[in-house]
C-alpha cells in the first residue's frame, strides 16, 4: 500500500508539476532523474542546480496521509433548497 501510494504520488507530482525539466532529464528507463525509486522502495528527491525539489504532498490528506478515513454512521440527509443548486 505505501509503495501505491508512493507512486501516485510521484506520478501527480509529475503531472501536477509539468516542470520541463524533468522532460529533458528523463533517461532511459522512462524515469526521471529529478525523482526516482530508491533501493528501499521510497522516493529519492535529487535538487536542481539551483537546489530546488519536486515538492512532496504525501503527508497531506486526512491526519497527514496513509490513514483510512473513519466510517461514521449517516446523520442527516440535505437537499438543495428550490431554486438552488440549478
């Protein structure tokens, strides 16, 4: 689970950013040399030349990621009020 939500992440990071830089360092192997798996399957961060990073949004999200968000039971239903809501 934590290496799919690596790679998600990873893969929105490179969406979300469109950075082309990471176009023209891409190598190979189809990866980027900006950001990459390491040995231990986490993601490695290498800066540019002027020491800047892809930013890392894996602690966002319900108490900081990587936690199930909680079942609760249904307590009110809500419905558009006329005229509202198109």
């Amino acid at each position: 689970m934590q290496r799919l939500a690596e790679a998600a992440m990873w893969l929105g990071a490179l969406l979300v950013t469109g950075l082309p830089a990471i176009a023209q360092e891409t190598v190979a192997a189809g990866r980027s040399s900006l950001l990459y798996p390491g040995p231990e399957g986490k993601l490695v961060y290498v800066p540019d030349e002027q020491g800047n990073t892809i930013p890392d949004f894996s602690n966002c999200g319900y108490k900081g990621g990587g936690v199930r968000l909680p079942e609760v039971p249904v307590k009110v239903i809500l419905e558009p009020a006329e005229g509202d809501a198109g």
